[in-house]
C-alpha cells in the first residue's frame, strides 16, 4: 500500500482500514473524554484486558470469528470485570485502585489461557487471527466487520450526543446532579455501559493490550489543550481519528501490528500537546514563571533604587555596586534587570542609575506595598517586626489596588511600617 492509494482509496479494502479505523479511534476518544474527567481512566484498562476471555469464549460458542458475536461475548465479560470491581470495593477492605488491578490481571489471565488452548485444537483454520486481539490488526477487517463497527460507533456517538448535557453535570459534580434530581444511578449505568462498547469496538484495531491508551490518551492531550468540554471532545476526536489513520497506514506499510502504531502516534501527539499547549503546556508554563520571575526581579530592583533614595534624601544617581550591597543579588541578574528595565523606559542611566517618573511612581507602590503589608502582620498577626520582611517580599507583587486600598483602610492609613521607616503615600 503506497500514500496515494491510501489517500484515494483505491480499493474497498483501503476504505474499509480508513473508515473503520477513523470511527473506532473517533468513538473511544469521544466516550474517553467522560472516563478521564470521572477519574476512572484504569477502570478503562481493566475492562479492555478483560475483554479477551470474552472474545475467546465466543470464538468457542460459535466456532467461528463472527465480529458481532465476539463483541457481544467481549461486552459481557467487559460488563462483569466492572461488576466485579464494585463488588470487591463495596464487601471489602481492598481500594478501587487495587481491586482494579486484580481484576484486570485475573481476567486477563484467563483469556490468555483460553487463546493459547484455541491454538491448539484441531480446527486451525477459523483460529487464525484471533491472537490479533492482543495488539490489535485493522488490516483484516471485513465489510461486514465494518458495518458492526460503524453501528456501534455511531450509537456510541449518538448517545454521547443525546444525554451530553447530563453527562457533563456527572462528569464534574455528581453531588450537584443528585441534588437537582437527575437519575445519577441510571447515568451511571449509561456511561459505563459506553465505555465497555467503546473498548469492545476498539480492540479490533489496537487490541486489549493497548485499548486504554486510545481511551485515554486523546482525552488527556484534548484537556491539556482546553478547558472547556465542548472542545475537549471535539479535539479529542480529531485526535484520535489523526492517530487512527497514521498507525493504520504505517502499519499496512510494514506489515505489522496495527495496535503499537496507533499508540506510537497517539503518544507523539499528546507529548505535543503536553509541551506546547498555549496554555496548560510545559512551555507555556515555563515561559509564564520565567515572565513573572523576570517581573520580581524588576520590581525588587525599583524597589531598591526608591528606598536607597527615600531613605538617604537623596535624588543621585545610584551605582550598581552600591544595589548590590543595599539588596543583595547576583550582580549578572542584577544588571540583566537594569538593562531590562532601562530598555522599558524605568530607568536611566547617568553616572548610574535613576528612576524616571514612570520608573518612580512603579518603585513608590511596590515600597508602600511592602511597608503596608509589614504593617498588617506585625499589626493584626502579632508576628514581631524582624520576621515580616520575608513574607512581605512574597505578597507584595500580588496585591491588587482594591487590595491595597482596602488594606491602607484597614491599617487606618499608616505613616510608619513596624521598622519606623516611611510609607509613601499613594
């Protein structure tokens, strides 16, 4: 299979990889969403490794790989690994969290002991295959797999669709839902009962191994991407089908298993996400800490410069070395921040450093914040003068001018801060 066959598809079987892996990714990422945002991203995991001794069970009953007869034996063991869940957790000391795992190490074990002994009864013929549940193999699917795929995908979304807002009440309170009279037990019920088709219906193209990571992970890179549930589930889908289509070809392209490549794909595109979201990334993060760490640095530095000169009556021009000795720092910081803030119009340079008006009026609050705040913990928290200096210079580049007037207010406008110096007026 080359790209343009893949792009055009060519041929039913390419269109059939292309729809049935974009529903099957499109569904999972979309009932996924709710599953993170309940927190029961494991209970995901638990369901889709316990899936495969109901696929194993079905291929017995039937003798044959009928797809929808192996969902429906895959849901009945997905549904009663959930039951088993709550039974555990509700008649005993065990967590969720460890009753989960047993669970899931349980059934799966099961099922794999269930393949291993199809492997080896005589009738090969209709067993070739089944072991592709394990990592999953979209290559092989059928029209008619298509359609049962495509039913389910489609009742997944159109649920989703339907009972959306009572979802979202769920998702974020269920307290609140209860208290409003929805049926939360029934919604419950609902949700759980998706997200066992939308692993039942996923494990076709990644397998159990891997299903969670296609519940999942496009949610989590959708939540990282915004924070608004609308979005979230329409970026996650978009998600989800991208990875579906990219792991499907790669796969067909070097005859391998279709489940890893999916997951390869799906894990770079929430590594972007979690790097360069705009907002929630690490880069956004990192860039926002080093703006505010920058926007201390130079607020201490106005500060120093309009206290020297406030104390000392003085209005020259004052020297580098002479900061660092008034308020000690790193003297590359130091002049980094003098440079910055000279660049900005707050500062000007003349046989040292002087603070234009706009400089003035900036360094002139960040000192009466400072003093005013010094004033509040001494006055109203009884900590002694000689121990507020440092939480000072933490609250004072937070503080609000509603804040500030109301704490000039409630100090009944001070003159002097605890150390008998000064607090500028505003």
């Amino acid at each position: 299979m080359n790209w343009l066959e893949f792009i055009t598809f060519d041929n039913a079987l390419i269109r059939n990889v292309v729809l049935g892996s974009t529903l099957l990714a499109l569904s999972s990422s979309v009932v996924g969403c709710f599953t993170l945002l309940r927190k029961r991203a494991l209970v995901g995991d638990a369901v889709s490794h316990s899936v495969l001794p109901g696929v194993c069970l079905a291929f017995l009953f039937q003798g044959t790989k009928d797809p929808l007869v192996l969902l429906i034996g895959a849901f009945i063991t997905g549904w009663l690994s959930l039951l088993t869940i709550d039974l555990i957790t509700k008649r005993s000391r065990i967590p969720e969290d460890a009753a989960t795992g047993l669970v899931l190490s349980v059934f799966f074990g099961v099922g794999i002991l269930l393949l291993t002994y199809i492997q080896h009864l005589p009738n090969l013929a209709n067993q070739s295959g089944l072991d592709s549940f394990l990592f999953g193999n979209i290559l092989s699917i059928s029209e008619k797999d298509l359609y049962v795929f495509g039913a389910v995908a489609i009742c997944l979304l159109t649920c989703v669709w339907l009972f959306y807002k009572e979802f979202q009440v769920l998702s974020f309170d269920e307290g609140y839902a209860s208290t409003i009279g929805m049926p939360v037990k029934g919604l419950r019920l609902l949700l759980t009962t998706l997200t066992v088709l939308a692993v039942v219906v996923g494990i076709q193209s990644v397998g159990v191994v891997l299903m969670a990571a296609l519940l999942i992970t496009p949610a989590a890179a959708a939540r990282f991407l915004t924070n608004r549930l609308g979005p979230m589930v329409i970026i996650a889908a978009i998600i989800g089908a991208t990875a579906g289509l990219t792991g499907t070809f790669i796969s067909s392209a070097f005859r391998t298993p279709t489940g890893p490549w999916i997951v390869m794909a799906l894990s770079i595109m929430a590594l972007g996400a979690f790097f360069f979201a705009p907002k929630q990334g690490i880069l956004a993060k990192w860039i926002r800490q080093r703006h505010w760490n920058r926007q201390i640095q130079d607020e201490n530095i106005l500060k120093a410069i309009f206290q020297f000169q406030l104390d000392n009556n003085s209005n020259d021009p004052v020297q580098t070395e002479t900061l660092i000795k008034w308020r000690p720092m790193e003297a590359k910081q130091l002049r980094s921040g003098l440079k910055r803030l000279s660049s900005q119009g707050y500062l000007e340079q003349n046989n040292g450093w002087l603070l234009t008006q706009v400089g003035q009026k900036r360094g002139e609050r960040i000192t009466r914040l400072h003093r005013l705040w010094e004033t509040y913990l001494t006055k109203y928290l009884k900590i002694a003068p000689d121990h507020v200096h440092e939480d000072a210079e933490s609250i004072e580049h937070i503080i609000t001018p509603e804040l500030e007037l109301e704490l000039e207010k409630l100090l009944d406008y001070p003159e002097k801060d605890p150390h008998d110096s000064s607090i500028p007026r505003s």
